[in-house]
C-alpha cells in the first residue's frame, strides 16, 4: 500500500481589511471568511463592523476582530497597526480599501475635506503597508489596494479624488516590482462606478457619471478583485467597457483624455 505523507496544516492567515463597513470593503470580508482567513475590520462605524463580524464567525467559524479607526486623522493607521501589534496578530494580507471621493469643482471644495481624502486615500495606504510589509515578507503574504478607473487620467469635477487614486495604482504597481522576488504580490483593484455608500458620500446624485445608471454591485465588484489577488495580479479593471475605457486613454492625447472624463461626470439636471 502507498502512504502518502500528510501536509502539514496550514497556519491561520488573517487578513486587515481597512473600510469594512460598507460597499467593496464589507463585500471582500466575505470573500476573505469564505477561504477561511480570520479578520480584522476596521471603520469608524464600530456597531456595523460587529454586526458584520457576528454574521461572519456564525456562517465561516473565522476569528473576527472589530477595530475602531479614524484614518483620515494625522495618527489613525499607525494607532491601528500598534493595535494590531499589542493583540499579537500578524497580517498575511493587506486590504486598502478605505477611501471616499467629492462630486464637484476644485474652487468649491473646503480644503480640509480635500486634505482628509488625501490623508485617507494615500497617506494612510503608504503607513499601513510600510507598517505590516515585516509580516507580510514573513508569511509571504497579499497586499489588494482599492484604486478605481479614477486612476487612469484626470478628472474634473473630481479633481483631488481622481489624482489620489493615481497615486494609489503608481504606488501599488511599483512596489508590486520592487517586491517581486520576495513572495508578496500586490495587487491594485480598478474598480468603476460601483453601487456602494460612496455616492452619497460623494454627492454623486446629480453627476451623468451614476445619474440614471445600473451600476455593479459592490459583491460582484469585490469577488473579482478578490481572485485578481489570490492570482497575484497587478492591476485588475473589472468590467469589459471598465477595461477598454482604460486601455483607451493610454492612446489618448492628454488633454482629450480631460475633455471626455469632464463630460461623463459633468453636473446634469
Ligand atoms: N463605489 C465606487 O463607485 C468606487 C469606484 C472605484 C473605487 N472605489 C473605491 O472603493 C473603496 C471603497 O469604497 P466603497 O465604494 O465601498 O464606498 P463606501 O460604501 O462608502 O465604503 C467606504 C468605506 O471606507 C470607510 N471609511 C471612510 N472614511 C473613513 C475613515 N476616515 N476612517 C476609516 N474608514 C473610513 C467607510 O467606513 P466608515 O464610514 O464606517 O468609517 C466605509 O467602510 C474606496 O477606496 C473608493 O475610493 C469606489
């Protein structure tokens, strides 16, 4: 008879996905629990993130942890990663998926609102991964950063939104490069516009981007992205007309690239 020697059990992975409670963040915690990884969610909406670990641990028997944190604040991703310290938990995948976006001209925007979606959508991307990149070479480990379509030329109407998310996906595929040989992958999710909380937060209603229109859902939006990262994948577009407007742009003179994005977003009545 041929014995096959057992594997040896995999160690639990834990995944820190940052924006949880809500849209694209709590659809990927889904995906995460399903494959059997424990988690840690983290939003400034506690009750909604415990709610969404409850159902969690219930359905998948996964290790949840709820952490409370403002990352749009100076300190708030440091204070998460030392949180996550002192709990003795290592990260084998990073999820930057927390972020919002403004509907409207620069000229209008208040500057602090402008500078918390910088602090949130960059600042606080480049602290978490430089903070747990030491557990993530250790466990040879993912890192899924939630950039957008945003990325890919400029925006009007969006200004300030549309360069974080550029700054995301160069961040995201450089580091991608450097990290190559080391067994960590990073992937950056491109993601449309998506049926989430971020319109309301946006103000979108009144722009031709989502007036009218039937977005994906953020569960399809998140179990793509999700196989994009167990893939390795470096960029993923999910969508085809997402991905060909994408492609397009990189053949597109600068300054039509502008012109086009200026009129799908603008202000309809
Ligand atoms: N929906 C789209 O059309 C779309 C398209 C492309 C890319 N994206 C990107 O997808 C990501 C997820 O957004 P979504 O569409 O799922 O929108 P969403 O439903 O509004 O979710 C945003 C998440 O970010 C969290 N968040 C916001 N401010 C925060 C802060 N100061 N500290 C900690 N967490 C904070 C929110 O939690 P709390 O409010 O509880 O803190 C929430 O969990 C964002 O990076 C967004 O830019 C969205």
């Amino acid at each position: 008879m041929v014995t096959h020697p057992t594997p040896p059990p995999t160690p639990p992975q834990t995944a820190l996905i940052t924006g949880a409670s809500s849209g694209i963040g709590k659809a990927l915690a889904h995906q995460f629990a399903r494959d059997g990884y424990h988690l840690v969610l983290a939003a400034r909406s506690v009750a909604k993130l415990q709610a969404l670990a409850d159902e969690l641990q219930q359905r998948f028997k996964v290790v949840v942890t709820v952490i409370g944190a403002d990352l749009e604040t100076n300190d708030g991703a440091a204070q998460l990663h030392a949180d996550i310290q002192a709990r003795g938990i290592v990260l084998s995948a990073l999820v930057n998926n927390a972020g919002f976006g403004a509907f409207g001209e620069f000229k209008d925007s208040a500057l602090p609102s402008d500078l918390a979606m910088m602090q949130l959508n960059m600042n606080t991307v480049v602290v978490l991964t430089k903070l747990f990149l030491p557990d993530l070479l250790a466990t040879r480990g993912k890192i899924l950063n939630t950039a957008s379509t945003a990325a890919f030329q400029p925006g009007p109407y969006m200004a300030v939104y549309y360069a974080t998310k550029s700054f995301v996906l160069s961040f995201s595929e450089a580091i991608a490069s450097e990290l190559e040989d080391t067994g960590v992958t990073v992937t950056a999710l491109c993601p449309g516009p998506t049926a989430s909380g971020f319109q309301d937060k946006a103000e979108l209603g009144n722009s031709a981007l989502v007036k009218g229109k039937n977005l994906p859902t953020s569960e399809a939006v998140a179990a793509l992205g999700y196989r994009a990262m167990q893939r390795g994948q470096r960029v993923y577009i999910p969508g085809f007309m997402n991905w060909a407007l994408a492609q397009s742009m990189r053949f597109t003179p600068r300054n039509l690239a502008t012109k086009v994005v200026k009129l799908l977003t603008r202000p309809v009545a």
